[in-house]
C-alpha cells in the first residue's frame, strides 16, 4: 500500500464546467453561514444597526455547539431569517461586500462556490452547484480562469491550514486495496465512460458499474450491461428510503447549520417505516414522463462529471468509502434525483417535469451532500448495500 505523501499543489481544472456569479442571491439562503473566530471579530465589531435599520435589534450571530466544530475552523455562525435567507442579503446583493469589500465577508463566503480537493498528484477544483452560475454553466469556464483559482485554493489553504486528506487508504471494493497510480488508470476508463454522450446518463452509470465490477472479477463486461432486470426488493427500498430521506429531510428537519447530516445505523433503521411511503411515491411518480431538456440533461451531466473529476465520490473524498461503492452511490443519486424530479412535477397542474425542479432538486442535493458525515457503521452498510452492480440496474431502470 501506497503511504501518504505532501500532496503536489499543481491544480487540475476541468473542462466543460464554467462560472460566474450571476447575482441572483439565492446561494444567501437555506442555512447557517459559519464563521471562524476571525471572522466574528471583524465582523461582529460593526455596528450593523447604524448602517442598515433592517439589521435594528436582530440577534444576527450564535456561537456553534462542540458537535458543530468538530473538524472545522468554525466558532460561530450567522442565524438565517426565518425564510431562510442570510440577514445580509439587501436586494440581491451582499451588504457586507457592498460595505466593505469582498475581504470583508466570512471566509466560507470568499471562497464560496470553489472547491479543492487535495491528491498525491494535485489539488483537483470544481464548483459547487448550490450556485446559480455552476447550474447554468454561466461565464468563462474554469481553465481560463486558473490564476483567479490559484488565488482563491491560497485562501482555502488559509483557512484550512490542516487540511491534507488521507489516500492511504484506497480500495476498489471493501477488501481490494489499491495505489494512487491504479486509481488514476481504471479513472481514465470511468470518465471516458461517462463522457460519451451518445449513451444516456443511465445506461452510462449501468456500463461504468458494470466495469468496475468487472474489475474484480475478470467478467466480461457485455455480460454485466446485458441481464434482465427484476423488481426492487426490501433493501433496494430500505437504502431508497434512509437515502431519500437522509438527502430531502422534510421541511422542518433540514440542516440548520454546519455538518449537521449524518448518515448512519440508525438512519436505515428508521427508514424500516417508511418503505410504504416510498412504494406509495414510486407508484404515483411512475405515470410521470421522465422527458426534460437537453440544457437539463446537461446539467445532470455536469453535476456528476464534476464529482468525478474532483473525485468528491471516494475515499477522503467522500466518507472512505470504496470506488465500487462510491461510484455506485452516484449511480443511485441520479435515480433519487429523478424520483425527487417527478415528486416535484406532481404539483404542478400539467405533472409535467420543469427546469425549475431539476435545479431545485439538485441544489439541495449538492447542501445535503456538502452537510453529510458518515459514520463507520453508516460506511459499512452502505458497503454491503452498494456493492451490487445488480441493484444499480434495478435503481436505474425502475425510477
């Protein structure tokens, strides 16, 4: 096995994905910003009243609980109007930033949509797609904008100064260990696979799960892609359940705050109750035509091409979790995805699938999956349940 090494800090960009800010204000809206102690000072020392009378008598910061700064740099944190929306938004924009600058806002918000993932062989960027502008791939795409990126993951090593994932630890599946090096090389098939647009997302998760498995096995590959598929069993529907609800909590169960998702034995066992629930929803979604856009079709492409990339699915990347598995998960998550979609549609008086449900659908995906924290027995289950190269078919095929 491969031992840790000071990561190189060349970054690697991906193509096809592109930003800029479209000043929609809605990345201000639906949690808790954090802050480091540095932060609350300088912020904390304004008086806000003075300058903006909405800010009059509001109790606008909270100091987080233990459970909240475990792992993080975080002290403190903004309280969110009770529509959710950052107490600092004026009419779009930032009143901090409109005040004093950009310096001036909370770290989380500086960096924020920028993602760097830290690797033996260099920092892989993305953007996250809580953003408007990484939804509607708007701007320039991230290779020209790479000295602009270079600033900002300086900034992200500022405020994460600790922050060096550990890869030490890869496997393919739960007992097959693997090198950097083998990684990277069975990563060149995976995103070849997934770049081929002539094939449907799904049937490309079905042939990418098909040929990691094949890679246990020695299979052969068009034997995997080819078998008949049956019906959803008991735990297709416990996972569909536990990870529904994990990733669309009802209303009044959302993340308030900072890491404040957590997947793990408990979560399954809860979703025991809730399986008819779930049938009930695939039964009614299941007259829903699953007919979008090719602008939303691409966007379903982006949000997955981009954690692939960053390799924000596996490993450090993504609760230690094997490639089989975390690969898996993503092939799971389109399907989640498109029964959120259709839950959506079902509202509307057409029960036809909008734009507007794709991108709420995953916006708060992409809030829950950057919330979760998997417990070892979390891994574990999800280790047994996503194994299967079956089931993902089962998951694709009947959602």
């Amino acid at each position: 096995m491969e031992t840790t090494e000071r990561p190189d800090n060349t970054l690697k960009i991906p193509a096809d994905i592109n930003y800029q800010c479209t000043g929609c204000g809605k990345c201000c809206s639906g949690w808790s910003v954090p802050m480091t102690e540095e932060d609350y000072q300088r912020i904390n020392a304004v008086n806000w009243a003075d300058l903006n009378p909405d800010l009059k008598n509001k109790n606008l910061f909270r100091t987080l609980k233990a459970n909240e700064k475990i792992g993080t740099p975080y002290a403190y944190a903004i309280n969110p109007e009770p529509n959710g929306q950052c107490p600092f938004l004026k009419d779009n924009l930032c009143f901090m930033h409109s005040k004093f600058g950009a310096q001036f806002k909370p770290s989380i918000c500086q960096l924020f949509p920028y993602c760097f993932n830290e690797t033996p062989d260099g920092v892989y960027t993305t953007v996250s797609f809580i953003s408007r502008g990484a939804i509607f791939n708007s701007g320039q795409s991230l290779i020209e904008q790479k000295e602009y990126l270079q600033s900002k993951y300086k900034e992200f090593q500022k405020l994460y100064p600790d922050h060096h994932p550990n890869w030490s630890q890869i496997k393919l599946s739960s007992n097959w260990p693997l090198t950097w090096e083998q990684y990277m090389d069975i990563e060149k098939t995976i995103l070849s696979i997934m770049q081929n647009k002539n094939k449907s997302l799904e049937e490309r998760f079905i042939e990418g799960s098909a040929y990691l498995k094949s890679r246990l096995s020695n299979a052969d590959l068009s034997s995997l892609t080819n078998g008949s598929v049956s019906a959803l069993n008991k735990w297709d529907k416990i996972l569909l359940v536990a990870l529904y609800r994990k990733y669309f909590p009802p209303q009044n169960k959302s993340a308030k705050s900072y890491g404040q998702l957590h997947l793990n034995l408990s979560s399954f066992m809860t979703a025991i109750p809730y399986i008819n629930n779930i049938e009930q929803l695939v039964r009614e979604t299941d007259n829903i035509a699953w007919s979008i856009d090719a602008d939303s079709n691409d966007l379903l492409y982006r949000f997955f091409y981009s954690r692939l990339f960053a390799k924000l699915y596996f490993g450090a990347g993504f609760g230690q979790l094997s490639i089989i598995t975390g690969f898996n998960h993503l092939a799971v998550l389109l399907a989640i995805i498109k029964l959120k979609v259709k839950a959506l549609a079902m509202t509307h008086k057409d029960r036809k699938i909008s734009q507007s449900d794709i991108v709420q659908t995953i916006v708060q995906l992409e809030k829950s999956l950057g919330e979760l924290r998997i417990s070892p027995y979390g891994a574990a289950i999800l280790e047994l349940l996503l194994s299967s190269q079956q089931r993902v078919g089962r998951f694709l095929c009947q959602m």
